[in-house]
C-alpha cells in the first residue's frame, strides 16, 4: 500500500474542486501535503493522515466511501 494520496486522487475521492481541498486545508483542518507539487507533479498527502482526518469528520458514512486504511481497528 502506497505511504501518499495525490491530489487527483483525493479530488474524485471526495468529488470536489481543487479550491474546495484548499478550503478544507485553511477552514476544516485537513492535513497540509507532505510532498508539494512542483512543476506538473501534484501535491502527495500522507495516508494515515487523511484517513484520521476522514474518520475524525464522519466522512466515511457521509460520503459513502471506503477507507484508506481497512486494517485499522
């Protein structure tokens, strides 16, 4: 399993505009990336962190999505 979940990823995971994530950063205290974008790269975010952020806020029952990490207990 991948340590990162690039912006893309976290985009179409939570079908939100690129805005809307930085929004969540600055106002809902979503994690800040790990590895920033350069160039044509985009940003890489841990894991773990999202996860927590996402179980933290209820978004696994609100959004209806699947984990990040199943193998949690």
């Amino acid at each position: 399993m991948s340590k990162y979940i690039s912006t893309p990823d976290l985009l179409e995971r939570y079908d939100i505009s690129k805005g809307t994530l930085i929004n969540w950063r600055s106002r809902k205290d979503f994690p800040e990336p790990l590895i920033k974008a350069h160039g044509r790269t985009s940003s890489r975010y841990g894991i773990k962190a999202v996860d927590d952020w996402e179980r933290k806020n209820g978004l696994l029952d609100s959004l209806d999505i699947q984990p990040l990490i199943s193998n949690r207990s």
